[in-house]
C-alpha cells in the first residue's frame, strides 16, 4: 500500500514523494530542491505566487530527482491509448503531470479547464478506471481512462511541452 501525502497546494513535491516511497525526504524538502520557493510573481498584476518568474514545475521536478541521486525514466507520448498503456505497464507508481486541474471530474465543481496545473501520482489502471492519489486531498481517487486522459493531455498549461507526461521506476 502506498502512503497517501496531500491535503496541501504543493502538489508536484507531494505526488513525487509518494512516488518514491518509504525512502523518499519529506515533501518540504522536495519543494526546495526544485527551485520553486526561490521567487515571487503576480499574476494577472493580483495574484501573489511564490515562485521564480517563469519556473516550470516539470523542469524542477527532473532537478530535485537528480539531486537526491535517483533516477526515473521520463515518458510521453501524442496517442492517448499509447499513454495507458504505460500507465497499465509500469512498474510501481507513476507521477503524472502536468494534467489540467479543471478536468479532475473526481473533485467537486470542477468540469471544465481552468488553465491550472496539477500532478498525481497513479496507483493503477484497473480495466477502464485509473486509481490515483490526488495530494489536493483525494486519496484512492478514480477516474474513467477517457477522463483522465483529458485531464493528463494538459492542452491548457503553457509550460507544458509534451501531453501524457509521466515518470515511472523512481
């Protein structure tokens, strides 16, 4: 059983704790390690954001990996049935993400893109279910494929390079 971390908005460091286990360090010290907590931002001229000006999340992610010394492979695709299939096939729990925080069916109010960024770390894909912990504060959370792979195509994130990212053996 994978411990469930969440209930907070640093969702990348969270998912990426889970997905690396028992040994992992603690989330906080995951946020560090990718730079985000070095800098602030408005946005929109309103909003107050504590990040570096243009940091990319994904990018951070791959920097706190390095630097902890572990390795991961880092996967994407374009094909959606492609992207579930590795979800099916991988070894042990995979940090997905970027996906757009507005297409989690699974959290109440939210049925449409909001521009917003998420991570999650996925448990399994059960026949046409993926079973995932959202660090937002939905632990053993489901989806059907087809909405979850909405969510995970991220069309709406600017940063975002490639749809269905994901790492796996963390």
């Amino acid at each position: 059983m994978l411990p469930y971390i969440g209930s907070g908005p640093y969702c990348y460091a969270n998912s990426l704790a889970m997905a690396l286990g028992a040994g992992a360090p603690s989330p906080s010290v995951l946020e560090v390690l990718t730079g985000s907590p070095f800098g602030f931002e408005l946005l929109g001229g309103r909003l107050p954001l504590f990040d570096p000006y243009g940091w990319d999340p994904d990018l951070g992610l791959d920097l706190a990996i390095e630097l902890l010394g572990w390795e991961c492979r880092r996967d994407w695709t374009e094909d959606a049935e492609t992207a579930l299939a590795r979800l099916r096939e991988a070894d042990g729990p995979v940090l997905v993400g970027p996906v757009e925080f507005g297409l989690l069916r699974h959290i109440p109010g939210m049925n449409g893109p909001i521009r917003s960024d998420h991570f999650v770390t996925v448990l399994d894909v059960d026949g046409d279910m993926v079973r995932f912990h959202d660090p937002h504060g939905f632990p053993y959370a489901t989806l059907p494929a087809p909405l979850f792979l909405a969510a995970w195509r991220a069309d709406t994130i600017g940063y975002r390079v490639h749809p269905y990212t994901m790492r796996s053996g963390l």
